[in-house]
C-alpha cells in the first residue's frame, strides 16, 4: 500500500472499487489509512484528508494516551486480563494435560515442564476463546430474536485493527478474540453492533437509531472499551 505525505501527515492509500472515500485511524499507535474510489483525484482525495485532520489528530492523541499492555514473558506474577479484571499470572508447571483455571484474581496457568513461551501463550489464548464463545452463544439467541436478523454464521479470530466485522451479503460476523480481555458489556456492545450492520450497511442516522432502540447505553459501553489497555501485540496492517 503506497504512502502519502500531507502536510505532517504520512497516511497509506488504497485505491479501491467503492463510491465513498474512507479515512481510518488505526490503534495502536494512530496509523492513517485512506481507502478512496479508483477515479477519485490525487486532489480531491488530498482536500477530504486535509478537511479532517482535526478529527484525525484527536484520534492519534487518543490512541497516544491509552495505556499499553508490556510484552508478555508468560512468567508468575505477569498481568493478565480476563473479562476486563485484571489478574496475576500463576505458571504452574507439572507433568499433564495444559489447562487454564482463574481464582483468587490469579489466572493459574498449568503446562508441562520445559513448554515455551509461544506455546504457553497458545495455551492461554485457547482459553479465551473457549470462554469467548461460550459467552457469545449465551447472547447471540437473545440478540437475534430480538433483533429479527437473519444470520448464517458466526466466528472468533485475532484482528489487528477491529473490534468486530460484519459479511452483509454472506450475513456472517467476526468477533475479535481480544473481547474476552474486557468487560462482558463490552462483547455485548460489539456483538449488536454487527448484527445492526444486517439491518444498515453504513454508519449513518439510520445504523445510529438502530443502536439507540436495541441498546440504548451503546456509546457508553464503546467508551468503556475504547478507553482500556490496548493488546501488548506490535500491531501491524
């Protein structure tokens, strides 16, 4: 994906085959990507970009003010988090089957002697998404009653840049593996957020009202999860 200077500003540009340009700033660290239609000048897609930079500055200053998980070394006494509490990691290493148990604000972590980091961290990250899907089949029958919403499929995997998406036309959603670290009203929010995509494609009054009328305390539970420690991963697009 090229790169762009404008003014300060170094974005990444992606000329695709849609009607609308798209600017996104992205965690962890306020990279800027602009997805604008084919035919769209270097101009007019240099004027859109400069027209919101107020809203792209404030954007990186968010980001820059997150607080940041530290690299994980999958040690006793490292933080972790689970369901948006946090807790102290407790490596235990016995000969068995790998398993994961949280009491006592601890997250007890049992692995054979000699497993190494990558694969603790796998062992771990396992856990999550069994727990994250065990919650997800608890709302999604609610949610699609509810909302009246034809949906083929659902399923969890690591994102990078986003929370959650949505195929309109295959009408299946991903759910990011990362929710089982926050609050469950977090998962929740995300989890109707895709599903209103069934009923209104873009972000606009019409995906808002959606919103408003299912889950009245949205924009609460986004700030909730936009102000939490972001993921210890090296992000990158």
């Amino acid at each position: 994906m090229p790169q762009v200077k404008i003014g300060s500003l170094s974005l990444q540009l992606n000329r695709k085959a849609i009607k609308n340009l798209h600017i996104s700033v992205l965690p962890p660290d306020g990279r800027i990507r602009v997805s604008a239609p084919e035919k769209m000048t270097d101009t007019a897609i240099r004027m859109a970009v400069v027209s919101r930079i107020p809203w792209i500055k404030k954007q990186q200053r968010d980001f820059a003010a997150q607080p940041r998980q530290s690299d994980r070394e999958m040690v006793s006494g490292e933080c972790h988090y689970f369901w948006g509490k946090r807790h102290r990691l407790n490596l235990v290493e016995r000969v068995g089957r790998h398993e994961v148990k949280v009491s006592g604000g601890k997250i007890h972590l049992f692995v054979n002697p000699g497993t190494s980091v990558e694969n603790r961290a796998l062992v771990l990250s396992e856990f999550y998404r069994t727990q994250l899907k065990t919650q997800i089949e608890k709302l999604m029958p609610y949610w699609r009653q509810r909302m009246a919403v034809e949906l083929a499929g659902w399923s969890v995997k690591k994102m990078k840049t986003k929370w959650g998406s949505c195929n309109i036309d295959a009408k299946r959603i991903w759910l990011n593996l990362e929710l089982a670290k926050k609050p469950a009203e977090c998962l929740e929010y995300i989890l109707v957020h895709e599903l209103v995509h069934l009923l209104e494609r873009k972000h606009n009054e019409r995906f808002r009202a959606h919103m408003d009328k299912f889950m009245p305390n949205w924009r609460e539970r986004r700030d909730i999860l936009n102000k939490l420690p972001l993921a210890f991963e090296s992000w990158s697009y």
